[in-house]
C-alpha cells in the first residue's frame, strides 16, 4: 500500500528532524519507564496495553533478528524484559499493538509468515506459548498494519481486523477468527475507490455490527467511515470524509460509547494540521470537534480513548517542539489541552495512541529518548 508506506517513510524522515532538534523544552509531566536499545527492540508503534501494573506492547524493528519484538515493563519502569523476538517466519515488523483477554495477548505482524505478508499470533503474558494462529497471503488479505479488536458471541471469542492490501480486489479486507486460530475468514473485500479502500485503520464493534475507517478512496478520495455487519454483509458508507473534515487514516480505528463513534484523522481540517470527529452510528451528526493548529499538535496517526465524557490523544508532530503531543478534549468539543508537549529528551513522534490506568496515560513515542529509538512514557492527569 503506496499511502501507508508512505506515511511510514514519513514518519522516519522525521528523525532528520529529531537530530536537528537541539534546545527542545519537554513540558516536564512526562516520565520515562524505557528508552529503547537496538537489541530489545526499537521504534514502538503500537498503543500499549496494561494489565494491573504492567505494560505490555511491540517495536517494530530491532531485537535480536531486527524484525521486532514484543516486550513487557512494570509502570514504575522496572523490570524491562522482551517476551519475543520476531523471526520472520513467524512474523516481522509488528506495526500494531496488543489485545489481551485473561493472561493472553493477541497480535498481528504486518510482515512475515509464511506468505511473507503477516501474520496474527498470540503469546502468554508471560513469554511463553507464542503461537502463529494464521498466515496472511492473497486473497486473505496482506499486511495487517491495525490493532485487533476482541469480540464475544456467547462462549466464543473472536478477533477482528483488517488488511492494507489483498483480498479479491487486492485493496484490503476485514478478517475475523477465533482465538484459538480456527474459524478464519473475510468478513468483506474492500473494492473500488468510491466504497474505500486500504482499511489501515481497525475496527470496532458496537452491537452486531463493525465500524472503521478506510484510509484512501471515497467520493473525495480522502477515506470514508463506514459501518457493516459483524458476519459480513450491510457494507454502508456513513461518511465520505472531505479536506474539511478531515482526511487519511493510518493506525486512526474509531471508539465507540455506544451511541457516537470518535476519532481522528490525520491530515486536513480547516487548518491541514488533521483533526478530531465524532459521529452517530446511523451516520448522522457528523462534527469536528478540534482542528489541530500545528501549534497545539499535528498530524494525529493513532485510535482515541475514552474515560466519561473525556478523549486522550496524541499527535505525530507539531506542538512546543514539533515533535508531537499528549492531548485531551471533551466529548461535546470543549475543554481542549496539551497534557504533555514531546520532545526528543523524553520521546519523540508518537505514532501510537495512549492506554489509560488509575489516572495514569501510558503511551509509546516512536522515536527521540536516550538513544533516538524510542520511549515508552506515563503521563499523570
């Protein structure tokens, strides 16, 4: 997928920008739980998740294979270990973070296999049991770049997810399976422009059905929402996103409180910076809440989370050092702040968005830190 290596290639341009950035100010709420070294693991994209007080996530690259790894961290920082090095043939460049269910963590690698175009695995929170539960290639779709999403029918679980490219129209699908590995299949092939296509962004189920967001195509070329049925079938576009409106998905899945889907969009808005939505599930109501300034963020790559009537986020780029930012702001559009302006001291260009514990933003900067490799930081509210 031309658009999402894109935006890969320009995230790491970046860093031309991380060596020029001498004389930064960080804005002193964020701590640092790691700087990432080549041997562990390097440039986290993925949000991380949190099991009682421990982190849990994936780098893309480095390790002792250079494919990535995943990695585990207590939340006061202590007790840094990497549960797995990915190989290639079991997966390579996990660009997406984790899901866990119990003492199990579910993944996707957008890399590797035995196709050579990812895979979805699974590992204990422990290290142990890692496990290839499917190999992407063709028509299953090719390179998973989103996070997964758990959903339960009855004593089943499944995971959802979606695919840049392949597929019956070679623009992507959304998959489901079992988490067990059993049961795989494409829930819906995404087509010709007008009805979307390269899903970079997941999905959420809300009820029986799944909504995201397609990163490209639509009547204005800039991506739509949409909404489908959880088995597949019912495809309706509920939104052909416009420069206005916001445009261009990577790693942006939708949240859902049940009764709106929010999100963010990368680029565009009335000021190009990317902006953040909300919208009904029917479609209706659609809304800006925030147009990024450059000043106050820019170019927002990652899903949002929700706690009551408050959404937290980052930004690629932009703010104090123009090099991301740590951002909240109210369901209904007021109350926006910059929680924590980065810098290349504590972490740079976060991709990844943020997982919230006991009053505590746990999030990943993609580069910047000690080594210019990467952080995993903690924000207090």
């Amino acid at each position: 997928n031309e658009s999402v290596e894109r935006d890969i290639k320009m995230k790491h341009f970046l860093l031309f920008g991380w060596l020029l950035g001498l004389g930064q100010v960080a804005s002193g709420q964020a701590e640092v739980l790691r700087h990432f070294e080549l041997a562990e693991g390097t440039n986290p994209h993925g949000t991380p998740v949190v099991q009682n007080s421990t982190v849990y996530g994936t780098t893309v690259y480095g390790g002792s294979n250079g494919y990535g790894t995943i990695y585990r961290v207590a939340s006061d920082g202590s007790g840094f270990i990497v549960l797995h090095h990915f190989s290639g043939a079991n997966g390579a460049y996990p660009v997406a973070g984790l899901v866990r269910r119990g003492q199990i963590l579910y993944g996707v690698a957008a890399y590797g296999g035995a196709g050579g175009a990812g895979v979805t695995f699974r590992i204990r929170s422990d290290g142990t049991g890692f496990r290839v539960l499917n190999h992407f290639k063709g028509i299953r779709g090719v390179n998973p770049y989103s996070r997964l999403h758990l959903a339960q029918f009855g004593p089943v679980w499944y995971l959802y997810g979606t695919t840049t490219n392949g597929g019956a129209n070679g623009t992507g699908v959304i998959f489901r399976l079992r988490t067990n590995g059993t049961g795989f299949s494409v829930v819906h092939h995404f087509s010709s422009g007008p009805l979307g296509t390269r899903p970079a962004g997941g999905v959420v189920r809300v009820g029986t059905k799944l909504y995201g967001v397609a990163g490209s195509g639509g009547a204005y070329d800039g991506g739509l929402l949409y909404r489908l049925n959880d088995s597949g079938g019912g495809f309706t576009v509920l939104r052909h996103l416009s420069v206005s409106d916001g445009y261009g998905a990577v790693f942006n899945t939708p949240i859902s409180d049940g009764v709106w889907l929010y999100g963010s969009l990368q680029y565009g808005g009335n000021l190009g910076y990317g902006t953040v939505y909300k919208i009904g599930l029917a479609g209706a109501n659609f809304a800006v809440l925030h147009h990024f300034s450059g000043a106050n963020g820019a170019y927002p790559t990652s899903e949002l989370v929700g706690s009551g009537v408050k959404l937290y986020g980052t930004t690629f780029g932009g703010g104090l050092n123009a090099v991301g930012a740590v951002f909240t702001i109210k369901t209904d559009g007021t109350g926006f702040a910059v929680l924590e302006h980065c810098s290349n001291q504590t972490g740079a260009n976060p991709a990844a968005g943020l997982a919230l514990k006991d009053g505590l933003l746990y999030g990943a900067a993609s580069l910047g830190g000690a080594n210019g490799l990467g952080s995993i930081f903690k924000v207090a509210l």
